[in-house]
C-alpha cells in the first residue's frame, strides 16, 4: 500500500468506519511505515484539539427562539429584502416622471423603457445613498402596500398592470443581484412537492422559500411546466445557489 | 419521548414540545453554526434561525428522514445563506473571540503540558478558520458533532464516498494549516491524498 492511498484509511480508522479488510491492510502499512504512523498520531492530536472545541449552547439560544415565537417582532414575520429608500423612491419617480412624459430623453423611445433602469437603479444600492425601506418581495400584494407607505408617496400608483408586473420582475432581479444567487420563482404552489425542493420553509404570509444548490437547477426546471415558473439569474454569470420562492397564493 | 412524538404534539400546538426539542438540539446546532460563522453572536442568531426556520416548516417535515437531519440541513442552509451575504466564503474572522482558548485547568496535567494544550487550541480554532467552508462544515459535522459517515452524506446530501474524500481533504488542510501555524511538525510533507482542493 502506498501511504497517499493510506491517507483515506487513516481517516477512516479515526471515524471508525473502516471495514475489518480495510484496517487489517492499514494496520499491515502502520507497521512497516514510520510516517503513517508519526501522521496518525498528529491526526489524532487534530481531532482530540477539534473535539474540544465543543461548546454548549448558550442559554439565551432556547429563551430567545420561544420569546420570538411568543412575541413574533413585526419585522420577523416574513422574510424581509433590504432595499435603499432613495433607490426605491428614485426608481419610482423615474417611472412616474416617464409616465407622464415628464422626462423628454425618453419621448423617441418606448414610452415605459423607464422600467428597465428602474430595475437598474433598484439593484445598485450603493450609489443610492442614506436610508432603507423594507418589503417583501414574496406577496405582490403586500409589496405594493409596503411600498407605498414606506415611500409614503401618497396617491402612487404603478401606470397600468404591466408596469406593475415588470417592477415586480425588476424587484426580483434586484435582489438576485444583490444577493449574489439567482432566484427562482415558482407560481405553482404543487412545485414544493419536488424532491430537489425539500423542506420549504413557510413565511407567515403564506409564502414559502428554501435553497436549492445550482447543480439541481437543471432537473428541477426539467419537471415544471414553463408557464409556471420565472427564473431571474444573478448578473454575475457564474453557478449560484438558487433560492426558491413560491409567492402566496401560488399553493 | 422521542422526536415523532414530540413532532406530532407541536404540530398540535404544543409550544413546550417544541422547547423540548430546542433543549434536545441546541447544542449541536450551535456547534455547526459556530464553526461556519466564526463568532458567538453570529452563531447564536442563525442558531435561533435555524429553529424559527424549523417550526416554520414542521408541517412539512414528513419524517422522510431523521429529525435531526432535516434540522442540520436547515442549520447548513442558514450558514450558505450567511456566508453569501458577507461575501467571504473562505475570509472568515480570524478573532478567536469564541471560549476555546478558556478551557477548565486539567489538575493531571503540568503548567507546561496545560499551556501546550491551551496553544493547540487556540492553533486549531485559527487553523479551521482558515479553511474553505466545506472542509469546516464536514469537520464539524464529524469531530465536533460525532455524526457518521451515512448521516454526513443525508445532511450534505451527497454519495457516502463524497463524504469519506472531502473528509480526507478537509483533515490534510486543517494539517497543513497547522504547520503553517507553526504548530505541527511534518513526518513527510509530500504525502497527497490524490485530489487536490480547488
């Protein structure tokens, strides 16, 4: 045996998970290799010195989890998206202003173009400045609402339906940007049933989220109907993590 | 009582059961987490997370697996979900601001042999967090943790023999980073375990 194919066994014999053939060949190379035998002893040095980092919980773990499900802070009630408040208001007064036709550089383009650097502006919160505003991104609904309170700008509202749907897409690409993963939304509540998708994680708005690992993208993607899903990958272009969405009212 | 039965009387609006099964798990969650974060106050808040998340998702837990691999796995997740917003995967803080270095005096051991001790405790917390996210995860999971092989590989979800290679590298990393600490001789410093890490 040669000591790199020794290296597996020697793990293996800390785990104790060897089979009866595998220590005896292990023992069999211990015993004419001083430098197994020497690397052994420092693995088990490792893991004696890992052990010990062993700690037990604090008490305020246990006290804080039933404190939380006994007084739900308003914030934790539902997965919150941090968004800039002068990113979302410079993104909705873009729209608005091109909306009215407020903004002439626009007047030879397509009448709702805004939404695309909307969705740009929404998704650079670093040049956005001071202040945040939160919302979820998970209920159409209650993101509108929470929107406009946090803005409080009053009597906004999106021009027409596909303004609507399209700041709800630039909202999820945002945070896929933000966020450094891509985001998969799923309209089809039946979707958690997947095997890829296990332990969704409800949200007290009735929506659910779990993450998926990118490999697993492909063949969950595979097994829904097209018009069920919405993919958003993050710009970076590389293979990220996926979270996975399903809005409420999608069950 | 055992974890099914504990499940069903929380699924039944039992909040004491679920206290029940915080005090059951607390501890290796805690550990998991605490590992992969690098500090206390980071661990303790996704610790409580994990669990939030964990009641949140009862009703969906169908005892497909064991209890307590659902709830690592939700643990895991929480971590992946951290690790990405700091954007440090494999950066994580260096301070050793956790109580390793404060270990209970061994009365069988010499001042000398406890301040080695001591040394090598505080040389393997930094040589850990200095290793990719996975090598601590599957180290933790195994040493700290003490879960086997098979159960490593439902948390991971990968094949046993994934568990057992990445096991073997994440052990020649954390040595090597112990050397380059300063804190291990090299019997032989060539030895490979034949795949090397990215």
């Amino acid at each position: 045996m040669q000591c790199s194919e020794a290296f597996e066994l020697l793990c293996g014999h800390l785990d104790h998970e060897n089979t009866p053939q595998e220590e005896a060949a292990l023992q069999a190379h211990l015993q004419s290799c001083a430098g197994c035998r020497a690397l052994l002893r420092q693995l088990e040095e490792n893991d004696a010195a890992l052990a010990h980092l062993h700690r037990e919980a604090p008490p305020q773990l246990l006290t804080g989890v039933m404190e939380r499900l006994k007084n739900p802070e308003p914030e934790k009630k539902r997965k919150k998206w941090h968004f800039h408040f002068t990113a979302i208001a410079a993104a909705a007064a873009l729209v608005l202003l091109i909306g009215t036709g407020a903004i002439s550089i626009f007047d030879q383009g397509t009448k709702y173009a805004g939404e695309e650097y909307a969705a740009a502006d929404a998704a650079d919160p670093a040049e956005a400045g001071q202040g945040e505003a939160e919302f979820s991104v998970e209920s159409s609904d209650t993101t509108k609402e929470q929107k406009s309170d946090s803005l409080q700008l009053g009597a906004y509202t999106p021009p027409n339906a596909d303004v609507a749907a399209s700041e709800e897409k630039a909202d999820y690409q945002a945070m896929a940007d933000r966020e450094g993963c891509d985001i998969l939304v799923l309209h089809d509540g039946s979707a958690a049933q997947l095997p890829q998708l296990q332990n969704p994680e409800k949200m007290e708005d009735g929506s659910m989220r779990c993450t998926l690992a990118a490999e697993e993208l492909g063949s969950v993607l595979d097994s829904l109907d097209p018009d069920t899903y919405e993919y958003f990958p993050c710009s970076t272009g590389q293979e990220n993590p996926v979270i996975v969405l399903f809005p409420a009212g999608g069950a | 009582m055992d974890d099914k039965t504990l499940i069903t009387q929380i699924l039944e609006g039992d909040q004491a059961a679920f206290s029940a099964l915080v005090e059951r798990y607390q501890t290796p969650v805690y550990n998991q987490i605490l590992r992969m974060t690098g500090n206390e106050q980071d661990a303790l808040e996704l610790a409580q997370e994990t669990f939030l998340r964990a009641w949140r998702g009862l009703a969906w837990f169908h005892f497909e697996s064991k209890f307590s691999t659902w709830l690592y796995r939700l643990a895991a997740n929480c971590c992946i979900d951290f690790l990405r917003r700091q954007k440090k995967q494999r950066t994580v803080s260096l301070t050793t601001d956790d109580a390793a270095v404060t270990d209970i005096p061994d009365r069988q051991m010499t001042p000398e042999e406890q301040l080695l001790r001591q040394e090598r405790q505080t040389a393997i917390q930094r040589a850990m967090a200095l290793l990719a996210a996975e090598h601590r995860q599957i180290l933790t999971l195994r040493v700290i943790n003490d879960l086997d092989y098979a159960q490593i590989a439902d948390v991971l979800d990968v094949p046993v023999g994934t568990v057992k290679s990445r096991l073997a590298r994440a052990r020649m990393q954390l040595r090597k980073k112990m050397q380059e600490l300063g804190n291990q001789p090299a019997p032989y410093s060539s030895i490979s375990t034949g795949k090397e890490d990215a």
